[in-house]
C-alpha cells in the first residue's frame, strides 16, 4: 500500500512552515513573508502543493513520475533560493 496523499491545505501549510522555523531562528523572516521577493514562502508553498495534487490526480504511473520530478526540482530550486541545505 503506498502514502496516501496529503490534503492540499497540509501540504501548503507543512511546506511553509517546515522553512520559516529555520528562518526565524536566523532572524531572516521579513524576506521570506514579503510578496515581491521570490523567496516568499506563501507563494513557493502553493507551487509546491498545486504539484503535489497534480501528482495525486494523474492518470498513469508514467505522468505521475513526471510531476514528481517537476516538484524535486522545484522544491530543490526554492531551497537553494532560499539559503536552505537539503538533508
């Protein structure tokens, strides 16, 4: 049996959250809360969960390999634009 998928709203929500804890440590929080920068993590949290519905909806096995490739290189793009090392 495979994961279920996530609501949406989670997705958003985890996506966002998960980032801003580090940046609110490093004191960093107005560049990522402000919407004419693209290191706002509202916007980058929605991309992210627009894919992963994406993923969830796709009809083969095939599509669903090429949303989740899109959402890996995204989510590594909004890392690394946001000073954040991968694990």
């Amino acid at each position: 049996m495979g994961r279920r998928p996530r609501p949406i709203l989670l997705t958003h929500t985890q996506f966002a959250f998960l980032r801003a804890r580090r940046f609110m440590a490093a004191g960093q929080v107005q560049r990522h809360i402000d919407p004419r920068l693209d290191t706002n993590l509202h916007g980058q949290a929605w991309d992210i969960a627009d894919l992963r519905v994406m993923a969830m909806r796709a009809k083969t096995g095939e599509a669903r390999a090429a949303v989740l490739q899109r959402l890996e290189a995204l989510e590594t793009k909004y890392d690394q634009v946001n000073g954040i090392m991968r694990r």
